[in-house]
C-alpha cells in the first residue's frame, strides 16, 4: 500500500468513531414500561421458557441470527502470526460483511490462545451465545483439528472459512471455467502448488465435484509431494503422487489446471506453455498472484485465469459464499455446514454466473454489460441475487442430508424475507459499490 492508501484506511477504521460495527436495540426503550420487560423484570420469563425448554432460545434472543468471527491471529491475510489483537480489524471487517451481505449480526472474537486444545475449550464454552461459528485467519495445520473437534462436539454450524469458503468459491469458478473450456472434471488433470489449509480443502472439493484424485499433483516449497517423501502430514500425504516428478514445471506438462494457493511468480509463462490447450489457470496468493494477469494473459489466447485481487475479472472472493452459507444454515436451524451444504453452494454460485446479469449491476461495475464467458466466470461480489439463490440452495442440501432442525415448508415466502434483507442493506451496499469503483 501506498501512503496515501494507508492513510485513507487509517483514517477510515478511526473516524468519526473508532472500529466498524456497533450493537443496536431492536426492541423499544423509551419508557420505564420498556425497560422492565427488557432486563428487570420482565426478562426472566423468557429466561424461565427457555430453561424449561432450551430451543426457546431461538424464539426469544438473537442467538439464530448471530455468528461468531473467531480468531488467534496466528495466519492473519497476508500478514501471518500478527497476534489476536492486531488481528482484530480483519474480524471486525468480516463482523461487516455478514451484515451487509446477509443481515446476519456477528461479533469478533480474538482469542490470545496459540494451543490447540485451549483455544478449542474457549470456543465451545461461548458456543451458547451464538447461532454459528466462522473461525478464521487460524494457521495450518491446527486449523484442520480446531474446526474437526468444534464440529464434533457444538450443534452449530461450525466452518474455518479460509479452508472452506475458499474451496467453495473456487469450485464454483472450476465448473464453470470447466465448462467454457469443454473439458470434463472427471478427466482433469490438475497441479495444485501450496499444501496449506486452503490448498487441501479447495482440492479436496474438486474431488467431490469430479476429478480424480489420480489425476492430481500437490507441490509444496520442496517440490512434487511424492509418496516416497519422508514426514509428510496426513494433508499432503493424501495427495502424495507415485509419478516420477519433482518440479512443478514437470508437473504442469499437459495438465489442464493449475491452482495457486502459494507465493508470487512462481508460475512462468514457458511453464503456462506446456500446459494443454485451453489451460484454466487460478492464481490466488495474494496480494500478488503466482504470476501476473497481463503475463498470463498474453501468454496464451486460449487461457482462462482468475486470482483473488479485485482489479482483474474473475476474482475468487470468499464475500460470494459464507454470508449465505451461514444464512441458510442458521435459517433452518442446521447442525452443521456439510460437505453436500458446501457443493450445493458452489454449484449454485456457478448457476448465477450464467444468468443475464441485469443492465445496473453492469453499470454500477462500469461496464455496459456482463455475460457469462471468459472474464466472467463468477457472480461479482455486490450481486443481490446472490443471497436469494444461495442460501435456499444451502437450505434444501441441510434438509436433503438430514442436518436441518426447522422446515422451510414455502420457500416462495422465505425468499420475499431474504429480499427484505436486500432492500434494508440497499443503500450502503450502493455506496459500497460506488467506493469499490472508484478504488478501481
């Protein structure tokens, strides 16, 4: 960032009042009538109902639109081990984007708690307060046994959503890319370069999507991950290839994708060139992608590459997936956000993009339209649509597979509520929109 970047975003989490959200009544307060049903007295006959039975807790608090953004801070964007407190802006910025998108409250939560197995027991024991739980910027790979043990043991919606949502955006953009490039998953040969959290969860995504496991090659910073390489973690060792390869330039011959989750200009444009024809190539270490988009671009006409910056088309944006991940699963009450939640989200991401997109959504992007093709393989970020096609899809998968505790019997009606969310954050989502281009 530039000085005068870094100033406007100072100046932007310091005035008019420090930080980015704030907690508002929802009920009136104006009289000594209304504050003795909110606390003294007349609070302990909900607290009453809800001892005698502990799903009235959905009826009478916050608890089923309120999700907790926790972190340690120990893998913070790009910034890594910067500790619980300077990682306090990014959750709080997170807290922001449930609402906006979803109109889910959110608080951040900054754990000081590098163990494991204590971080784990902090987490579950303020379980109770919420409705889900978005755990974040939390390093591998006690990433992978934090979010395990949390699923195992809360009945919410527990997801590590640098894992997960990450995954499921880029699912989304492989289908279609996939498609436009005529090639089938099941016979995709992918090169995935970073063996980190994001890494394993995008490709094992894909497994279930359609490619082959065989078909695929993991790189880390040593190289090909083989069998024959010694300490491996269970991550790598999952994907641990037999082929006798060793460097990602050998690895990316004839492949068809290659997926970045690792560092910048790693990725040549002689390493692009032998990849078969029609190559999809996502390159999403930020802030600098493993190679830049004017090089690849110009490398081969026949390319289709994203990454996760949003001044290039085709951005991997979590903000596509999680407000409405955890929307769906809160509204119908799901225990947790499974594997068949997570695809049903990723091909419905993958539908919207197909769409006509509408003539102001192209203009408030400045452009006279948007059409699925080539530099548009994905929703863009501020798409409305994208709340009342996610999260029913989200629903009817929790419903299917057996994890939704409430039937949305019309969902006709739910979507009308889904579009009172939209029309309630309208307006700072159209500010939000004018400030994102004028960034550009």
């Amino acid at each position: 960032m530039d000085k005068n970047n870094e100033k406007a975003a100072l100046d932007y989490h310091r005035y008019p009042r420090p930080g980015k959200i704030e907690v508002v009544p929802t009920k009136p307060y104006d009289t000594p009538e209304d504050l003795a049903l909110a606390y003294s007295p007349g609070v302990a006959y909900p607290c009453i109902s809800i001892k005698e039975n502990p799903a009235d807790i959905f009826k009478y608090t916050n608890k089923g639109n309120l999700v907790a953004v926790i972190s340690n801070g120990t893998a913070v964007l790009g910034l890594g081990d910067i500790g619980a407190k300077a990682a306090k802006p990014v959750m709080e910025g997170k807290a922001l984007l449930f609402k906006i998108f979803a109109g889910l409250d959110a608080f951040d939560i900054e754990i000081d708690e590098k163990d494991p197995q204590m971080f784990i027991r902090t987490v579950a024991s303020l379980a109770p307060t919420f409705g889900g739980i978005n755990l974040e910027d939390i390093k591998a790979p006690e990433c992978f046994m934090i979010e395990s043990e949390l699923r195992d043991r809360l009945d919410i919606p527990v997801m590590h959503d640098d894992q997960h949502g990450t995954a499921i955006i880029s699912g989304a953009a492989l289908l279609n890319a996939a498609e436009l490039q005529g090639k089938k998953l099941s016979e995709l040969r992918l090169v995935v370069n970073g063996a980190g959290a994001a890494a394993i969860a995008c490709t094992r995504l894909y497994c279930r999507l359609g490619v082959k496991r065989s078909n695929i090659v993991m790189c880390d910073s040593r190289g090909v991950i083989r069998r024959d390489r010694t300490n491996l973690s269970a991550g790598k060792a999952e994907f641990a290839t037999d082929r006798d390869i060793s460097t990602l330039a050998e690895a990316l011959v004839d492949a068809d994708m290659f997926l970045g989750l690792s560092v910048a200009d790693v990725l040549t444009p002689d390493m692009i060139m032998t990849m078969a024809s029609k190559p999809i190539v996502f390159a999403l270490a930020n802030p600098e992608p493993e190679i830049a988009y004017d090089l690849a671009m110009s490398t081969r006409a026949d390319i289709i590459f994203a990454t996760g910056r949003s001044d290039y088309p085709n951005q991997i944006n979590n903000v596509l997936g999680f407000p409405y991940i955890f929307r769906g699963a809160l509204d119908c009450g799901a225990t947790t956000i499974n594997e068949e939640m997570k695809i049903a989200a990723a091909h419905a991401i993958a539908s919207l993009a197909r769409e006509q997109v509408p003539e102001a959504m192209a203009k408030a992007y400045g452009v006279d339209t948007l059409s699925f093709g080539r530099d548009y393989i994905l929703p863009k970020p501020f798409d409305r649509r994208l709340l009342t096609v996610v999260a029913p899809a989200v629903i009817r998968a929790a419903e299917s597979s057996g994890v939704a505790t409430i039937n949305i019997q019309d969902f006709a009606e739910y979507e009308n509520r889904l579009m009172q969310i939209i029309c309630t954050n309208d307006s700072l989502i159209e500010y939000l929109i004018k400030a994102h281009c004028q960034c550009k």
